[in-house]
C-alpha cells in the first residue's frame, strides 16, 4: 500500500483498475455494492480518499457523492488526507489497556517522533492513531501497521520494530 | 388493487379501525392522539431513529417505535404511562446535551418541537456538565444555513433530498456523537424545492438566510392563502408583522402540494409589501392625474362606460371573483373579455410528489379565467374596437404594443402598478388591493377552486377587484350579488356550470373540483 | 487449542485441531484432514434434510446471540421465486473475542466448506464472507481458499459436480464495530453506511438487496462440516449442564491471565476450573478481581461469581450475565474498575452509528462522566446519573449497541461501586474562606 502525499493526478479508474473494478460490480445485483470494495481500490492507488476520488467513484457506481461522502465519514479505515508512510494503529481498548497498551502507545509517539497522536512524523514517515478492539485481544498489544499485524507488543519491543520499517 | 382488511386496535382507550399495514402513530393520529415524533414525517419514508414514538404495547416485552410499527388486530397500546414518559425525558436529555442554548438568538424559537416537547415533558435542569460537541455553522446553498449545533440528526432533510426532491446532495457524515449533516463540496442545495427542508427541520438548524433573524414565531400573524406565481395553486401561509409579509410557508394539501412550497415561490413575496403602487383613484384633468375620493373615482368610472362596449383586458391574477363581475358587465354592455398569460422557464417538478411542479404558466387563475369565459391571448388589444371603452385589470400590458388603444374612446384601468406609457392614455385608474389583502379564488390548472383569505390591510383606497365591479354594476343599474365575495361567488356558481355546486363552504381551505363533465 | 499454547488436556479440539499448522490452509491439506468429505455429501442431500439434520444437532449461533442456527434456516422458504442469500458474519470485533481470527487463519476451507453447505441447505446461490477490514491475514487467507476452491470446482457453477451454482466473494469491511450487527452488515454489503434497520423487515423476509438471506457467524458455519459428517447426535452428546447448550465453543480469553489465547471447551464447563486450572489463573503474584464472561456487551462478574458459573447459554444467563461471543475478560487486582469501564464506554462511543438518540448521545456523555470520574473531579451525584442514563439507554433502540454500553456501566457500578466511590474527591466545599 503505497502512501502518496503528492496531490492525485487524473482518474483512479482507468484501464486495469477500471476492469479491476467492474470485476467486482459483477459480484453483486446492485453496482452501488462495489463501493467499500472501490474505496479499498483508491485508498491502494493513492494512499488516501480524495473529495476528487469520491466524486469519480459516484459517478461510476451510479451513487452521489454526497452518499460516499457519508460513507467513508462512516468508516473509520479509509483515510481522508494523506498519513505517513508507516500508518501505525494500537488498540487501546480494555483487554488490550489492562495489558499494558496505553505504555505501547506512549512509547511509539516517542520513538517515532510524531509527539501526539493523528499527528504524521516531520520526516513524513510515521503516524500513529489510537484504534478500538483489533480483534486479537489474546495478544496483546496488537499494533497495525498499514496492513500488516504485529502482535504481543510491548514497549521494549518497539524499536526493533520501527527499525525495520524504512 | 385490492383494499387492505381493516385492523381494530385500542390506543389510550379509544378504539380506531385502520386499513392493515397503517402506523400506530398514523392511527392513533386518526383518534387525536398525538404521539410525540421528531424524525417520522407524512411525506417522507419512516426512520424511526429519534426514539420519541416509543408506546407501551400491552403484552410486547419492550418499548416500540410508533412510526416503524404497524398495527395488529387486538393491539392495546398505551402513550402515556410512566414507562413512556421516562422515556421521552430520556430522549429529550439526551437531544438537549449538546444542544445549545441558543433560543434568545435562534429563528426557530416559538416554533420549535424540541421547545414545545422539553416544557410538555422534558426535565426542568440539566445534570450536562461536560463541554459541548461544536461545529461551525455552514452555508448549504440556496437559501439554506445549517447549524450543526443544533441539529438533533432527526434526518428529515437527507430523506427529503433522497426521496422527494430525488436529489441527493444531503448527507449524515462521521459517526456517534460527532455526527452531523454533510454534502459534498460543489453539490449545494439548489434544487428548486430544496428549500422545504427548512420547513422540515424540526429545530433551529436549517435555516432560511432570507428570514434569518427578521421576526420572532410569536409576533407572526398567519392567514391561508394560495400561491399566486404560477397554475400549480400551491397552498400557503402568509405570516405577516404589523401588516408586512415577512414569510411565506407551505400549507398542507394533500391534493395539491402536499407539505411543500417551491423555493421560487417561497422568495417571492416583497413585492407584496411595496408601496410603489397607486393607493388612491386618479382621475386625469387635462394632462395630468389627480387623486380622487371614492365617490368620484366611482360616478366618473360609471359614466366612462356607461353601456358602451367594454373591452376587458383581465388577468391570469385576479380572483373568480373579480372575473365574474367582468363577465357580467361584459354580458350588459357588450364587448369581449381577453387576458394573457405569462409562460416562462421549465416545470420545475417535485419528482416524489405525484403532479406537482413549478408551472410554466407564470399565473394562479388561468383556468378560472378560461372557465369564467376569457379568451387567451398574445394580442390583448388586437380586437379594440372603435368607440369600446378598454378595461384593463391587474395587466401592467408589458411589452404590448399600446398603439390599438387610440382606437378606443377611453381606457380605464384598474391594478396596482401602472406602467407611465398605459398610464398616460388611461382617464380613470382604479387601486387594487394584491392577492394578500384581499379574500377570493383561484382556480389552478387541475380545476381545483381554491380560496385565499385576507392577511393584511390594504393601503389607504385599495379595493378587492370584486369589490369595485360590484360597485360599478349597481352603478350602471344591473344585478349584482352584493359586495360579499362568499355571496359572489354564490352567483358564480349558480351561473356558470364548470362550478355548480360549489360554495366558500364546501371549498372549505383545502378546495374542489370544478365540474368535469362541461366539457372545459 | 489454547493457541498459541499447546491444547489443554481439557479442551476439546474440533474446530481449533489444526490451529498452529500452516499445513492445514491449503486445499490439498484440508482434504487430506477430511475435508470437502461433508458438502460433497451435503451436496447429494436435500436442503431440508441438512436444515433438519442442523437443527437436531442443537448448534446455536455462535457470534453471541445464540439463536438455533437450524431454526435460523428454516426460516428461509423454498421455492419462492426469489434470489437467497447467506451472509458469513466475520466482522468479529468485540472486545474480548478472537476466535473467528484464528478460524479464518489456519483453516479458512473450514470456513469455505461452511459457508458452501449454508448456502446450500438456505436455497442460495450466493453468499458473502465479510471480513472486517482489519483482519488483514484472514482476508488473504480466505481469498485464496476461495480461489483454491473454484479452480478445483467445488465452488462455481456446477459445485463439486453438482449441477448447483454455489458463488463465494469476500466483502471487506473499512472499520466499523456496528457492521457485526447482521442488518448493519448488509446495508454495509450494499454500500451504504453501516447503519442498523428497524425489524421487522426480518432478514429471512427482506434482507440483503431486499431478498430472503440469513447472516450466521464464522464459527456457527465452521461448525457444519462436522455436525453433517459426525451427525448430529455425536454433537448432541458434546454437553456438560444443559441439553439446550450443547457442542463446543471456542472462548477467547485475554486480559490479566497467564495463558491467554482461545480455548475450545464443551459447553456447560464449570467456569472457575476453567479460569484456574485451563487457563492458568491471574499472573503470578495478582488475583483475579473481575471477569466479563462474553465479550465487553455482557455484564461482568465478581470473581466469586466468575468461580461459581457454568459456561453454557443458560449457566451464564442463571448467572446474571450471558455467555455471548464467549470472549473472556479478565481484571486482575491490579487494574482499575472505573478505568476499564470508561474505555469500554469510550469503545460504544467511538462505534454508535448515530442514528438513535439514546446511543448517540448516551455513549458520549457516559464516557464524559467516567473520565472526568476516573481524573478524579467525579462527583457522588455522578454515579446515579450514570445509572440512569444505562437506564434510559436500555431497551429502547434500533440495535443493542446502546444495551451494550449500559453493560459493564451498570454492572461495575453495582459489583464495584466502592471503587468508583474511592476517585471521587472527599473534600466537596463550595463555600471559599475568606482570607484573615
């Protein structure tokens, strides 16, 4: 997943990922069910939903914008301006807070630079969020970055883990 | 298209038998009981996400949405109890948390529902000790403000859009507690109904930028009236403080307009305030006009006709009324009736609303014209005969050629602008009240005769058009029904056939049908 | 499988036999552990005889209501015309639980064979596997499994040879809690926001698109496989306490324990032997304090009662909580009460789809209150308001998400109001002392 900060040039849907999408409206009865799909689609092109993205996918589905407007408001995954390029996410939620996850994040807003959360790295290279239960409660802490999972996350273990990450 | 079978159910009390698949809250509405609500409309499709509705159903485990919940046969339902009090206090503590306290500056106090149902059953303080939720209010487009603030996500707006006006630039954006209504950058509210969302809004959130902090709700007088921009003849309510039109809203018709006004029609209504109009009758001497009293403004108009032939140049815009008394006077001093009509722009239709859009035909009364025996046409003063008096009422003659009126040994006018070149040749000019300070009717373009009443008074010597004929009528020795326009129109419909049967009582504020089958 | 631990002597490994073995993903490793053995023969049966044989098994819904996932389909009426669908529910996101996580990752043609033989006995030619959009893993596990799948023509046109279509796609979800709800779920397949219908229109009447379609958890669709292949009265005979809660449940447990992880238990296991013996008890040195038996929605539990329930539907229900996702919590005597309750709220707060009053509004403020509580400037008032705000938000909306925030609200303030009370400051004085 790539993580441009650039502004997006031209359409999303052109050529292979046009074909990509029509694939996908091929799966439902209705085209407006290839949104959230779509939406993957353009956060993977371009790293983030632009007002400009959401119109053109509008257009193509048969939905208003105003409709995708409402519905990447909804959800929280789909970003709506560019983050760094390692997206970090900690689940701070109860299981995960009574195992220590609030040290986790405090340990990653230092180390990575951003100093506060949603804030990106001045080397553009990290933001860091607060997420609600990530599903892998057994392990905590989980952390996300972009898509990947890293789990049984503690605070000794963070700098070898953003070592890793370029 | 089988009827649905008939339910019985009992609701505080009352019995009441609807059609199956009817709401509670329609049902109960039918045996006045008033269910408090805030995001189910009649014209809109249930929600039922504000939780007000909620009735004790005897023997179901929980509280249920009266709007979402249709009736059963046997059904005992219960609005006010203690269950559904603490309920409704819920619902009304929990809108009123972030909302804020905003009444002292905010339009919608006096008329709104979160006002009217917080003192009928809200808490008296609030135990809110936290910062509220804030977001700065926004320009939707059109005329429409939105205050987020105050919006309690009743979602009324966003159906409207979606299914009524079938434009869909409303939106919810975000989630929870931050969220609020959205639209998409460059899709504003410029829809031509988009306005009726204002209406819709239960609170001060939408708001019109045109009757932003002009009046208060309690200092507003209402009358009904009709829309006089165009053939659709919605219904309306004409607010007015200390004697100006400061609003004008949709009435509910069911047959004509359901809950809903243009925005064109809605804006337009300054120009029944303006005073740039003649108030006194003007009699010419020699080059010039001069105001006259009553007496003489009648006796010289009565002798300018006497029993010449008239020819009338009616209006689109005048009453039945008026136009009776035309015909009447066209039918004893011979002549012809004319008028035109101004047709202009698209329709403008309510797609979610069967048969209702912004007409073409710029006029309310075109049909009552044509039924009242008028002849359309482009060419008012074509047909001018030597030696005919021209009557020209309620038509400032724009853009006509005035030339044929030499023709004419006098012309008389009657309105409320005249235009200087008309003015000019007219020896008589008669002040007209407007559509807002008179009483009569219209009939729009389905037939449907609709009267409008009174909301203000006429400036100094104004009179309603009937008012005046009728007048002139006794003057010239014919029959006339007298001066009360329910008894002209009385005439009216004992004379010309398309309204047998009608009378001010059977039209009631909702209107009827003119007879179909005389073939007009 | 106590995964990622070596199976506890007392687990009964079913669905959780081949978690840890990366062997089992593939098509070719499931076949050889026995799968594709039971939708071949679901295949060759009528659907109202798998809908009966389910139903004889006694599996309820394993995502957290719990209803007879044989009723479920019963539901669904042959023959009429219209175009069925299943939905998988793996939107698995409450808090506590992650079982359907390991499901989707180390057997995913679990899932797969699964979601075939449900689609199957409802009529449906379709079904949709949502996935929420953070499980990254179990989405690419299960993509493939779908794609192994339909290479090797069990699914498609002609499934297994059949002459039935049978057509899987995974749905990804984009971050939404709510979307586990089933008529949230499917507004969200349509592409709108995940908002939650009013009911009736019930699913099996109206649902996906409009048309008869039935939502089951991952974990209630992996389980068919074995039911059809072990029949029903081998499931039957899995229970320990009550006839009506019958089979295995994987629990996942996590929190203040020494082996979290998930566990696979015959249902009616006695839950204090379960806290202490299976999973090895508080960490060396802590007591268990508190224990929320079913995901964060459920009421917690003293340890006392934790130590005297039984895990079965009816156990836990007799315990005054309810069994759930089967997502078990556990606060040891180190953590804060007060705390971990206001972040549960601020969970509910976070995830309200807004519709509905009482949530909207009622999961903000009452995690306002409990911060405000927990940054010790919370007053005794306080606590009262916090119950009656529970009370108001209970019963009275579209979904339970409202009920479910009212949760451990109302049952850590009945069980641990000493706690509450500890963080609210002595000292009210409103009068100031003029200075001499």
């Amino acid at each position: 997943m790539t993580h441009e900060t650039t502004a997006d040039a031209g359409p999303v849907f052109i050529g292979t990922i046009r074909e990509e999408l029509e694939a996908i409206c091929a799966r439902y009865p209705s085209r407006q069910a290839a949104l959230l799909p779509g939406l993957w689609i353009i956060q993977r092109e371009r790293g983030w939903v632009s007002p400009a993205a959401m119109e053109e996918i509008a257009g193509l589905l048969g939905c208003s914008a105003a409709h995708v407007k409402g519905v990447v408001t909804f959800y929280t995954m789909y970003h709506q301006h560019p983050v760094g390029r390692h997206f970090i996410q900690v689940c701070t939620t109860s299981p995960c807070g009574a195992c220590g996850a609030d040290d986790v994040v405090r340990t990653l807003l230092e180390k990575t630079g951003c100093g506060e959360l949603g804030v990106t790295s001045a080397d553009g290279r990290f933001t860091v969020i607060e997420v609600e239960c990530l599903g892998a409660c057994g392990f905590a802490t989980p952390i996300m970055i972009n898509d990947e999972f890293h789990e049984s996350v503690t605070p000794a273990r963070v700098p070898t883990i953003l070592a890793q990450l370029k | 298209m089988t009827t649905p079978p008939m339910v019985s159910l009992t609701i505080e009390g009352r019995p009441v038998a609807v059609p199956a698949g009817t709401s509670i809250l329609e049902a109960a509405k039918q045996v006045g009981v008033l269910i408090p609500h805030y995001c189910y409309h009649p014209a809109l499709p249930v929600a039922g996400v504000c939780r007000m509705c909620l009735v004790e159903v005897e023997k179901a485990p929980k509280l249920a949405p009266a709007c979402a919940t249709a009736v059963a046969e046997g059904q005992v339902v219960h609005v006010h109890t203690d269950a559904t009090h603490k309920a409704r206090e819920g619902v009304l503590e929990f809108l009123l948390i972030n909302h804020p306290l905003d009444c002292p500056i905010c339009d919608q106090a006096g008329e709104c529902e979160l006002q009217d149902y917080t003192f009928q059953e809200g808490r008296a303080t609030s135990r809110y000790e936290e910062p509220k939720r804030f977001n700065p209010m926004e320009d939707f487009g059109g005329d429409v403000l939105y205050v987020p603030n105050r919006c309690i996500l009743c979602t009324r707006c966003v159906r409207f859009m979606d299914d009524v006006a079938q434009d869909p630039v409303l939106n919810v954006s975000e989630r929870g507690d931050r969220a609020l209504i959205g639209k998409a950058p460059d899709h504003d509210l410029t829809h031509p109904w988009a306005a009726n969302v204002v209406d819709l809004c239960p609170v001060g959130a939408l708001l019109s930028k045109d009757f932003l902090n002009k009046a208060r709700a309690w200092e507003l007088d209402r009358t009904a009236s009709v829309c006089p921009n165009c053939s659709q003849g919605c219904n309306t309510i004409v607010e007015t403080r200390d004697n100006v039109v400061v609003r004008l809203r949709p009435r509910a018709n069911e047959a004509v307009n359901q809950h809903f006004l243009c925005d064109a029609g809605r804006a337009d209504y300054r120009w029944m305030n303006r005073t740039d109009r003649i108030v006194h009758p003007l009699i010419k001497v020699g080059a010039e006009h001069r105001e006259a009293g009553w007496e003489v403004a009648m006796a010289t108009l009565a002798s300018a006709v006497r029993t010449r032939p008239v020819h009338v140049v009616a209006s689109a815009h005048s009453s039945n009324e008026t136009l009776f008394l035309l015909r009447a006077l066209i039918a004893i001093a011979g002549g012809r009736g004319v008028f035109t009509v101004r047709s202009e722009g698209v329709e403008e239709p309510l797609p979610g609303v069967p048969d209702l859009a912004r007409r073409t035909e710029r006029a309310p009364n075109a049909r009552g014209a044509e039924l009242l025996g008028f002849t359309r046409t482009a060419d008012p003063l074509r047909e001018v005969q030597d030696g005919d008096v021209v009557l020209v009422v309620d038509d400032a003659l724009e853009g006509i050629d005035l030339a044929p009126l030499a023709r004419a040994d006098a012309v008389v006018f009657a309105g409320t602008v005249i235009a200087p070149a008309l003015a000019q040749r007219a020896v008589i000019a008669i002040p007209l009240t407007n559509v807002v300070e008179e009483e009569g009717t219209f009939t729009n373009l389905r037939g449907r005769v609709q009267r409008y009443l009174q909301a203000k008074t006429p400036p100094a010597l104004a009179r309603p058009g009937w008012f005046v004929f009728a007048e002139l009528l006794r003057r010239l020795g014919a029959p006339t029904p007298g001066f009360v326009p329910a008894d002209i129109f009385q005439a009216l419909a004992a004379q010309v056939p398309p309204f047998e049967g009608l009378s001010y009582d059977q039209l009631g504020l909702q209107g009827a049908l003119v007879r179909a089958e005389v073939g007009v | 499988m106590g995964y990622p631990h070596r199976p506890h002597p007392r687990e009964t490994p079913v669905l959780s036999a081949h978690f840890g073995d990366p062997d089992a993903r593939s098509l070719t490793g499931w076949r050889t552990r026995g799968g594709y053995v039971a939708l071949e023969r679901a295949l060759g049966q009528t659907p109202g005889a798998i809908v009966d044989e389910v139903k004889a098994s006694g599996l309820r819904g394993r995502g957290g209501a719990g209803f007879p996932t044989g009723i479920k389909w019963s539901f669904m009426r042959p023959g009429d015309g219209k175009p069925h669908y299943l939905c998988c529910n793996a939107d698995e996101s409450e808090p506590g639980t992650f079982k359907d996580r390991e499901i989707m990752r180390w057997t995913p043609h679990a899932l797969v064979e699964g979601v075939a033989i449900g689609a199957y006995a409802i009529g449906a030619t379709t079904a949709y596997i949502y996935i929420r959009g953070e499980f990254t893993e179990p989405l690419q596990r299960v993509e493939t499994a779908v794609r192994e799948a339909y290479a090797a023509g069990i699914l498609g046109a002609d499934a297994m040879g059949s002459g039935h279509r049978i057509d899987v796609h995974v749905h990804r979800g984009a971050g939404a809690y709510i979307c586990g709800e089933e008529t949230a779920l499917m507004n969200s397949i349509e592409g709108k926001r995940g908002n939650p219908r009013i009911k009736p229109p019930f699913p099996a009447v109206a649902g996906l698109f409009g048309q008869p379609t039935t939502i089951n958890n991952v974990e209630s669709l992996a389980a068919v496989p074995h039911i059809l292949t072990r029949g029903a009265a081998w499931y039957q005979s899995l229970q320990l306490s009550n006839p009506k809660s019958v089979g295995t449940k994987l629990f996942s447990v996590c929190g203040n324990v020494a082996r979290p992880g998930n566990y696979e238990m015959v249902l009616g296991f006695p839950f204090g032997e379960f806290l202490e013996d299976v999973v090895g008890g508080a960490p060396t040195g802590r007591k268990i304090k508190a224990v929320i038996p079913g995901g964060s929605s459920v009421p917690m539990l003293t340890r006392d009662e934790a130590m005297g329930a039984v895990m079965d539907y009816e156990g836990m229900i007799a315990a005054g909580t309810m069994l759930g996702s089967g997502g078990v919590i556990v606060f040891d005597d180190s953590q804060s009460i007060p705390r971990m309750v206001a972040r549960l709220a601020r969970f509910y707060a976070h995830e309200s789809c807004a519709q509905c009053s009482q949530c909207r509004e009622g999961t903000a403020w009452t995690t306002r209150i409990l911060e405000r509580i927990c940054a010790g400037e919370g007053t005794y008032a306080d606590l009262d308001t916090l119950l009656d705000i529970a009370d108001n938000m209970t019963g009275k909306t579209i979904c339970v998400l409202s009920d479910s925030c009212a949760a451990p609200v109302v049952s850590g303030l009945q069980k641990f109001r000493h706690e509450f009370e500890a963080l609210i400051p002595k000292k009210q004085n409103t009068v100031a002392v003029a200075a001499d």
